[in-house]
C-alpha cells in the first residue's frame, strides 16, 4: 500500500468518526428536544411551580440557574485566569510548580459528589451559610478552577511566543504586555474555557443537592438585597437549579405529570447552553475581530 492510498484510507476513517459523533450528538439533542418541546411555552418557562398545571413551571429554577451562572463565573474566571497568567508568567519551574500542577490535575478530577460533600461541610455547616446560592457556587468553582487554570495557563504560553519579545523589545513593561497583548490574544483559548465551565455549571446537579439545596414556591424580586433569604438576589438563599429539578423529579415523582415537566426541563436545559455557547462565540469572535485591528 503506497502512502497517498494510505492517506485517504486514513482520512475517511478520520470523517466517518466525525460524522457519527457529530450525528450521535444531534440525534441526542433531537430526541431530548422533541420529548420535552411541546412543554415548552410561556407559562412553563416563566410560570411558579403548582400554578401552572398540575406540577407548575420552572420560572424560579431557570432563574437560579441563571443567577448561579453569574455567581460561578464571577468566582471562576478571574481566579482561573489569574492562576493561569502566574503559572505561564511568573512561576519558576522546579518542585513547588510540579506539586501545583499536580494539585490541579486531581481536584480537576474528582467527582462532583465528592465537591459537593465538601461543600456541605465547609460551607453549610463549617461556615454556617445553611444550603445557599453561594456554598453552590463556591463549589462548583472548585471544579471549574482548576480546568479553567490549565487552559488559561496554555493559551497564554502559546500567545506569549508570538508577541512577548517583541512587546519588551519596544520598551513595554512585563504587565503591559500581558494587559494589552498577550491576554486580548488568548482570550479566544480562554473564552473556550468559561464556555466549558459554563456548560459543568448549568449540567451540575450533585455539587448543588448537597450545597444550594432545593427550594419550591416563587421569587420575591421587589427586594434586591444580597443577604438574607426574601430576595431572588440573596446569596444565602436555597436554590434549586434546573438539573437539580430534574433529578427531583425523576426520583421523587410527587408531581401528576412529572415525567412531561421532567422532559421539558431538559429540553429548556439543552436549548440554554447551546444559546449560551452560541452568544460565548460570536461575543469572542467580534472581540478577537476588534483586537486584530478587522
């Protein structure tokens, strides 16, 4: 076999496994959509739970997702970024920096169960916050921390090479460069980052059981404050997210029509991160596009 025949047996088998992974997970998408699409109407996505139908609608849980979206990310990128920019910039190689990678990969690793234990011992009980938005997010952001370092570690290197001797060629200090140069340019690997992180956000359902709990009734939006338990913004509220709704209601089934609500969560839960990652790209992609000078 001479090596052009070779290499197009090589690349057909290379589409054929991309196109049945791509088609396995439309078809995934698909069923998941079509089980649960006709749910899927206002008074489902906006409406309180037993108002609307005989198990209600999931308005307070898609919020909860939401807000602990931000609440996550808002812990997640700037302590992952920042890792990553000191692990690429600063850290000396030896011993100390082996350890934290090593530190990062295991945390990375474990199971969410196993976060989320911690959570409850940490942030429930240790430090008092009862089940709550925030022992959620700080949980959670155990799990994405590390992962998010590694690729902000990685991006920053890569951009780095291309403009980091030139930058101090011409007089920049070693900040400016990253500021101005060296981050803008990796913010495309980095964005990939927070998307992936979003997604473990919006998919967990163990971390959050054992941290922010479950909740049921409406929201009180008329009190924006940050503490206490009446307002839809307190961090120290219980929130129940829409993963964790579903595994509520496919293990509890209190509800008549449990197994529709159930399916219509999913499909809300899928159509949101495939938005979320759709508005991640073109936001990157307009800000990778004004930092090229197109």
């Amino acid at each position: 076999m001479n090596a052009k025949k070779a290499d197009k047996i090589a690349t057909a088998v290379f589409y054929a496994i991309s196109i049945f992974i791509v088609t396995l997970l439309g078809t995934f998408i698909a069923y998941i959509i079509y089980k649960g699409g006709a749910m899927i109407k206002p008074s489902f996505l906006f409406g309180n739970p037993k108002l609307s139908g005989a198990g209600g609608g999931i308005g307070p849980q898609l919020f909860n997702s939401f807000y602990m979206l931000i609440i996550s990310l808002i812990i997640t990128v700037p302590v992952g970024i920042g890792a990553g920019i000191y692990l690429a910039e600063y850290a000396k190689e030896g011993k100390i920096l082996n350890f934290i990678r090593m530190s990062l990969e295991t945390i990375s690793s474990l199971p969410s169960i196993v976060i989320g234990m911690f959570g409850l011992l940490v942030f429930v009980n240790m430090a008092g916050w009862g089940y709550s938005i925030l022992a959620g997010a700080l949980s959670v952001s155990i799990l994405n921390i590390p992962s998010m370092t590694r690729i902000s570690e990685n991006a920053i290197k890569t951009a780095s090479k291309r403009v980091k001797e030139a930058s101090l060629g011409l007089g920049a200090s070693k900040w400016q460069t990253l500021a101005k140069l060296t981050v803008p340019i990796a913010m495309s690997e980095i964005l990939t980052g927070i998307i992936l992180a979003s997604g473990r956000i919006f998919g967990e359902a163990a971390a959050f059981l054992y941290t922010a709990g479950l909740s049921s009734g409406g929201l009180n939006f008329n009190n924006i404050s940050l503490l206490g338990n009446k307002s839809a913004f307190s961090l120290f509220r219980p929130a129940e997210t829409l993963a964790v709704h579903i595994w509520k209601l496919n293990s509890e089934g209190t509800v008549i029509d449990a197994v529709q609500i159930a399916n219509g969560t999913s499909a809300v839960l899928i159509i949101a991160v495939l938005l979320f990652n759709i508005i991640a790209r073109l936001l990157g992609n307009r800000l990778m596009r004004s930092y090229g000078g197109k």
